[in-house]
C-alpha cells in the first residue's frame, strides 16, 4: 500500500481545514437567518469568513484540531498493523505541518507528546466487512465541546424540566437539557449524537458514531426520525444562539441511535459537536491505498463560500479601541454588549499556565494586560513562530484560578469564550477587570489578528498549547460579556433560555 501514507495525510489535512457541504450548508442557513446587527449575527460573521480563510489558506479551522478519531472498514486479508502504523506516521507528519495542533498530553507527567503521537492518541476502531475497498472515516473533535458531552442515567432530576422517567419523553428532555447546558462553551450552533441505551462505554462510543451521519439524511427508524425532527425545532426555541449569545440558532444536527440494555440501567448520552463539526471520509484501493473515492464531498466540484465580497464583520465605528497597559479607569467605563478591538500586546495563558501562576511568578508583566485564554498552532519558519491559528479556548475551566491570577498580577481584562463563574465576576468588579468573549473555533480569523510574535514563556515546560506567548494584536475584536460592575450576559442568557426550556417541555 505505497500511497496509504499520502492518502492518509491528505484525508487529515482536508479534514482539518475544509468543512464538509452539509455542515457548510447548515451554516450558511444560520448566516442567513441570524440578524446581521445582533450579537450572534456578528459571530456568525467572523465564523463565516473563518470557515472561507480556512480552506482558501488550508489552515485550522479550530486551533483545537481535537482528538482524531478514525473508523476504519477493511476486506479479510488487509493488514491492518501496516494501516495504523502509516496512518501514525501521517498524524506525526500533518503535525509537523501545522495542520494539527499537538494535543496528545501523558495524564501523569503531563507532558505533551509534541506528534500526537502515544498511548490511545490517536483513536482506531477497526471493523471487517466484504467490500473489495478500504474505508476510512475520520472525525476531529476539539476539547471544548467534548467537555459538554454529556451521560444522563434514568430516571433523573432535570434543572428547569423536573423527572425525566425512562421514556421517549424523558429521552427528549434529556437531549433539551443537554443542548441548554453546553451553552456557548460547546461553541453553538452545535450538533448532537445520542445513544438511548447500551452501557456507559457502549453509550459513548455510538453516540460519537451517529456524528458521522450526514446533517440531512433521514433516521430509517421512523420513531427516531421523529424524535430527531421533534428535537431541532424545539432545541431552536431555547433562544442559546451563536456562541450562547441568543438567537435563532442553537443546533445544525440530531442524530439519534438505540441500543438494547441491561434491565437495571437506562442511559441517555449525548456525544455533543461544535459548529466546527469537522469529519470526512474516503475509500481506498486495497493494494494500492490510493484515494478511489471521497466521502462526503466531491472535490471535483468548487467549494461555495459563505460570506461574499463586502460582507462578514463589518466594523461600525462604534468599537472601542483597547491598548494595553489597560487602566483602572479605563475598564470600568466599559459595560456588557460593547465591541472592542485590541492593538497591542497580548499573552495568552491556558490551563497549565494557571496552576503554575499560582505556584510562581509570571514570567511575563500582566500589570494592566489583557490574558487570552488560547492554546495556538504555531509553526516555526526561517527561525521566526507563526501564528498558524488562534481563537479562543473555553474559559469555565479556568474558573477555579482566575479571580487569585486577576488579584495577585493585576490583570485589566481575560479573554476566552463561553464565559466564566460567580466567583471570577466578584473579582472582576472588585478589582477593575472585564471579561472579553472571542468567537470560538475562529482560529483563522484571529491568526490574522496577531501578525507578530513578540516570544514565548514555559515552552519548554508546558508545550506548545500550554505555553504563555506574548502576541502583537491588530485589530483584534472582541465583545465585552462580563464588565466591571457585576453584569454577565452569560448569566442572563442561560436564565432565559432556562425559563424557554420549561415552557418548550410544557408545549
């Protein structure tokens, strides 16, 4: 199989950087029915001209270029050893290309690979079926939206919707509840697959399957169908929207499988996916491993591109313009719903780099800065970093740090997506900071925002993604989510949309 390697390379980097017609579809029916002047109008905007960069300049569409999970279909008699050892090399190889993030961290040492290369990273399941050719499917999903799957045991007590009872109706408010609770952290408009059944693994594992059903076919179970049509339409009343910023559109896709269980248990999970719903397929010739056939588009046919000439973000010369060092005063004139646009120098700080912010000092003045929580793809070229892609991580896992990292090194903003806690709001208001919300997964557009790399901190220590790099910004927009003086969108929109949830149910 003298091509395998090759063709395996180019299913990871399509994957990677071109979105598939039917998720380019459901998105562009969002563009089309958000208004332009809302809030999520203007997210969807940057997501549009992000999913167009993406694949005009084969570049991440996330930064977060997720787990790879492959599903492989081989005739009796292939190797399969040689097709996982060359897909392994294709992985190392798209990595060093800057076409993958490096994503694969040992749990103990917590050191990152560097490949995404080790143990269980990345992810085969292997199947043999009759068919002269081999298949291979291929799904990447990011953390941020794997952190909103979620596993409902029946019966249970549902936040805004009482008992679900081990019925379709309480199936249904399960997959209600589940879309409410990923909000704009799993980066909406997303999509859901759902297993009814199984056991907790089982579950899991059909549920990430369903995801590589196309966004428009129809469940041959006509119960199921129903169920699927039955929860898009009411999903979209919920009002979560863009990036949980309210709207119309919270949910591309529900694919819904069963699976017989044990008496005891009745499991309802949702394997969540965000609007970056990144997944192809291709067949290959089993002598050879050359691509015969591409799954899930035709590359003979031109890519349409969702935002046209002179639309997209359009800037109203309303933004407020942000330069840090920012001041005191400076931050608390700013209030929720603002637009910003940063110039200047930014850090970016992540996981690793909280925990060690509260064991060390910062290697880096944060006095007055603006702390972006981004874990990039860089590549370096010619002894210089570039900034490959750039948008924004979910912030909520930062939570339990970020009030002790605003005290101790006077920090004037943080910026992420999704929002964060009680807890970071108090500190915010009593020490003069904001919350600033980027448009996850737009990690093209943003790249261009960041045209220099001033240096890097702890690379050594925390890795690529994990590291503290210090970014020149341009024109970097932004809108203010949490302010000063105790105000969160993120709190007013998951309270009404929490108040749809129960009458949604009730209808």
């Amino acid at each position: 199989m003298q091509f395998l390697k090759e063709s395996m390379l180019e299913l990871i980097i399509q994957t990677s950087t071109n979105l598939p017609p039917d998720v380019r579809k459901a998105m562009a029916w969002a563009l089309r029915t958000e208004s332009p002047q809302a809030q999520a109008g203007q997210a969807l905007a940057i997501i549009g001209q992000n999913i167009d960069m993406a694949h005009q300049g084969e570049g991440a569409i996330c930064q977060d270029t997720g787990m790879l999970t492959f599903e492989i279909k081989t005739p009796v008699g292939v190797n399969q050893i040689a097709i996982r050892k060359q897909t392994l090399e294709a992985v190392a190889e798209a990595t060093k290309r800057g076409k993958l993030r490096p994503n694969s961290v040992d749990p103990i040492t917590g050191k990152n690979s560097g490949d995404n290369l080790g143990p269980g990273t990345p992810i085969f399941h292997f199947e043999q079926w009759e068919k002269p050719e081999v298949e291979v499917r291929l799904i990447l999903k990011g953390g941020g939206c794997e952190n909103k799957n979620i596993q409902y045991s029946l019966p249970c007590q549902l936040e805004h919707l009482g008992r679900a009872d081990r019925d379709l109706e309480g199936v249904r408010k399960c997959l209600l509840h589940a879309v409410w609770q990923a909000q704009g952290q799993g980066c909406a408009p997303g999509a859901i697959g759902v297993c009814i059944g199984s056991d907790r693994a089982g579950g899991y594992h059909l549920a990430k399957q369903q995801l590589f059903r196309t966004l428009d076919d129809t469940n041959p179970d006509a119960v199921l169908a129903e169920l699927e049509e039955q929860i898009m339409e009411q999903a979209n009343k919920l009002g979560v929207g863009a990036m949980g910023f309210g709207g119309a559109n919270s949910l591309i896709g529900c694919k819904i499988t069963a699976a017989n269980r044990l008496p005891a248990s009745f499991f309802v999970t949702v394997a969540y996916d965000c609007w970056a719903f990144r997944r192809l397929g291709i067949l290959l010739d089993a002598e050879s491993g050359a691509i015969t056939l591409w799954l899930y588009r035709d590359p003979e046919r031109p890519v349409e591109k969702l935002i046209s000439a002179g639309t997209g973000f359009q800037l109203t010369g309303r933004e407020i313009r942000l330069e840090p060092p920012l001041s005191e005063e400076q931050v608390r004139a700013l209030k929720v719903g603002d637009v910003v646009l940063i110039n200047g120098p930014m850090v970016t700080g992540r996981d690793a780099a909280h925990h060690y912010l509260l064991h060390h000092d910062t290697p880096y003045d944060m006095h007055g800065a603006i702390l972006y929580h981004c874990g990039p793809v860089m590549l370096k070229e010619n002894n210089q970093w570039q900034v490959k892609a750039a948008g924004p991580t979910t912030s909520i896992r930062e939570e339990p740090y970020e009030a002790d990292i605003i005290r101790r090194f006077g920090l004037r903003a943080v910026m992420g997506k999704g929002g964060m806690g009680p807890k970071t709001g108090a500190a915010l208001k009593e020490y003069g900071a904001v919350y600033l919300h980027a448009i996850g997964g737009a990690a093209q557009f943003y790249a261009r925002c960041l045209p220099k790399v001033h240096g890097v901190h702890l690379l050594e220590e925390l890795g690529v993604p994990e590291a503290m790099w210090v970014f020149e910004a341009r024109n970097f927009p932004a809108i203010v989510t949490m302010d000063s003086h105790g105000n969160s969108l993120h709190a007013e929109v998951s309270a009404a949309t929490g108040a749809e949830l129960e009458k949604v149910v009730k209808r």
